[in-house]
C-alpha cells in the first residue's frame, strides 16, 4: 500500500513538471539556453520516457502498455528491414512512450483526480494569457533556435501570414499551444459541467477564444465539432463520431486519385485555407508515395519511418524528407505501422465513443479529449505532442479498465477541498 502512494506521488510529480514545462517550453528553452543550458529542458520528457519504459517490464502492466509495446517492437523490425537508421526508430520509440506513461498514470490517480484537474486549470489560464501575450506584445522567445548536436532545432516558431499572426503563447508554436488549450479544454468541461455550467461554458468560450487568436484553424474546428457531438443524444455518438473517422482517411487518400487545387484571390480565405491547401496538393500525395515506394504497403515504412524522427534523422534534405511530415493522423500511424495503424486510428475512436457514455465526468472528459485529437487529427500529427500523447494513453487506459461502480462521486470538483474519487474507492 505504501509502495502504491509513493509510485503515485512520483507518477503525479513527472506528469505535473511534463505537461507543465511543455505548456511554457518556450519561454523555459530561451531562458536555459541563454545560460547554455538548453539541454535541461528535455529533462521532462526524458523522465516521461524512462517512466514508460519502467512501466513495460514492471509485473503488473496493463494491457494497454503491453499491446502498445508488441505493436512497437514489430513496427521497429518493420523500420530495420525497410533499412532505416537505428536513431531514427529509437527517437520514433521514444515519442510513442509517453502514451505508455499515460496509461500508467490513469492506473494510478484513482484519488489524485482533483490534483490533476487544478494542475490542467493552471495550464489552462497559462496557454490563454500567453496567446494574449504574444499576440500583442513581441517577446524575446518568439524567434528562438539552437542546434543540439549537429542537428539545428527551432526552439520556437513564431510567423505570420498576409498580415495574421500565429502567436506561439509561452510555449514552441501556435499548433503547440492550440494544442495545450484543446486537451485542458475538452478535459475539463464536463467535470466543471458537473458543478457549475455557467462555469463550464466560460471555459468553452475563453479556450476556443484563445485558440481562434492563435489562428490554429484545425485545432478551433475540432473542438467545436467534439462538443457537437458531445452534446448528440447518446445513440448518435457512434455515427457521428464514425463519419468524421471515415472523412479523416478518405480525403487524404482521394489525393492519390484526384489532384485538388484551391486558389482563391482574397488574403482572408487564402490564409484560411493555405494549410489545408498544402496538404491537398502536396504532403499527403507525396506522404502516401513515399509509403507505397520507400516502405510495404500492408506494412508501412516501419517505426521511425515518418514523422520527426525521419525528418531529421533520416534522409535529411533528401527525396523522403520532404514526406516525413505526414499532417494526418491516419496517415502517420499508417505510415509507422501499416493496415495495423489503421485499425489502431479505428480503435481509439471506438474507445473515444465509450468513454463520452459512461457517467464518470473524468472519464467523459477524457473520451471528449480524445475525439477533439482525432477530429484534428485531420491536418496534424497530435501524437508528438507530448500532452497529447499522455492524455491519449490515460484514454486508451480508462477504456480498457472496467468500471467496479456504475456511478463514480465528483464532489466540488473546482473548490479547494475537493474529492475527485475513481475506481473501486
């Protein structure tokens, strides 16, 4: 019992420090490496990764951990007979281990739920004035770039188009922040529902706000969208939910078959509209080529195959690197692991659906989380995020495990005294 509270009150310390420093890496990467000491940045995630790999060979590992270890450890043999460099899958290993460790999490905060909730209300208001922030005000950390090793890194992005900026608030980018907004945003409205709906529909409101001035446009459209359906009566979640699965991995894959060009005249619809028009016309044909040639189209290129690892680990400035950046989701799991990535992308939207019907509000939230990343995950690859990462673990997690009561207590989930209790409490 001892062993147990000591191994959540680690577990708890290196989520809080992750999901926090990733939510301020701007800011804390121009402030270290200013001293030269950039490298304590990537502390974090390193205990993330070290945490996850703990997690697979401990003896009371989950499904969840154990299914996503197997489909690694083939994906990597994939990667080494397509002839990728060893780095490239270690780093493509690596990204995928935060997933683990959210899973480990989920297991163990049956009753640090209300740390978990006041920690991502923090981050919460944190992303929303840094937005706000940078969007009026130039920063010392907007532009910041360093190389680790022979590798040139760009610390934090920061650009604008036509006259629109994309403010990269207190962390990397404007995707990233977006990103910390859509997960802290769809987690906690249903617990705050739970309280106070005048509560929860500010944090609505103030989140999409902040994500529509950080002109992230996929990210404000899956939000709004998983609220939809969110909001459907319970027997339309598996359609809707189901047709948005559906159009995520028909449009990238029409573009194999059909060219699409999107020109439009005016600044406003041509800056709404570049990214998508990007990927229509250029990086998921090229992503899809890439796969079919370079890897086994059954089997994808292989763990590492695609994404950052191959960007810059792989064929750097050559053919493959221009395809590494997948800008699907669909497509990236597709591309690491094949038909199996497929039915994976399948999976998670299965248990997205299971997890919004029960009536757990922290569950809901994490099944709303969940179906806002994969809505999104029509123009991005969220998995390397690692907030996004972690909290698609703690969903995979919490919809593998049975429920030991069929009505989980909130109680005052937004005051100080708080009891958030979970499983079997």
């Amino acid at each position: 019992m001892a062993e147990r509270r000591f191994l959540t009150r680690l577990l708890l310390g290196v989520w809080i420090v992750a999901v926090f420093s990733d939510a301020t890496a701007g800011i804390l990467r121009f402030a270290l490496a200013s001293v030269g000491l950039v490298w304590v940045s990537y502390l974090p995630k390193a205990l993330v990764v070290a945490f996850g790999i703990f997690a697979i060979f401990r003896k009371t590992r989950s499904f969840v951990q154990l299914g996503s270890f197997t489909i690694l450890a083939f994906a990597a043999v994939i990667g080494i007979a397509n002839g990728l460099r060893f780095e490239q899958i270690a780093s493509a290993f690596m990204l995928f281990m935060p997933l683990i460790f959210g899973a480990e999490c989920f297991d163990n905060f049956d009753r640090s739920r209300s740390v978990v909730v006041k920690w991502l209300l923090l981050v919460y208001a944190v992303s929303c004035v840094g937005v706000l922030l940078t969007n009026f005000v130039s920063v010392p950390w907007s532009e910041l770039a360093y190389n680790v090793g022979d590798v040139a890194v760009e610390g934090v992005r920061s650009w604008s188009y036509e006259g629109f900026n994309r403010p990269p608030g207190f962390t990397r980018s404007s995707v990233a922040v977006a990103t910390i907004l859509m997960i802290s945003t769809c987690l906690l409205y249903p617990v705050a529902w739970n309280k106070s709906k005048i509560v929860a529909i500010v944090l609505v409101i103030v989140g999409v706000g902040c994500a529509v001035v950080s002109t992230t446009k996929g990210v404000v459209a899956a939000i709004v969208l998983a609220l939809f359906i969110f909001s459907l009566p319970r027997k339309l979640y598996s359609l809707a939910t189901g047709s948005f699965v559906v159009l995520i991995m028909v449009i990238p894959l029409s573009t194999v078959f059909v060219r699409y060009t999107l020109g439009f005249d005016n600044p406003f619809i041509a800056f709404l509209t570049l990214s998508f028009d990007e990927r229509l016309t250029n990086t998921w044909p090229n992503g899809i080529d890439i796969v079919w040639r370079y890897g086994i189209p059954f089997m994808g290129r292989g763990l590492g195959g695609v994404g950052t690892a191959a960007r810059y680990l792989g064929d750097s400035g050559g053919p493959l690197a221009s395809a590494s950046v997948m800008d699907n989701f669909a497509l990236y799991m597709y591309g690491h692991f094949g038909l199996i990535g497929i039915a994976l992308f399948v999976y998670m939207a299965r248990c997205a659906v299971k997890l919004i019907k029960r009536t757990d509000p922290f569950d809901r939230g994490l099944g709303l989380c969940l179906l806002a990343l994969l809505i999104s995950g029509l123009s991005m690859d969220f998995i390397e995020s690692l907030p996004a990462t972690i909290v698609v673990g703690m969903a995979l997690a919490a919809a593998a495990r049975r429920r030991t009561k069929p009505v989980i207590k909130f109680t005052r989930a937004f005051s100080p005294e708080s009891t958030l209790t979970g499983y079997g409490a």
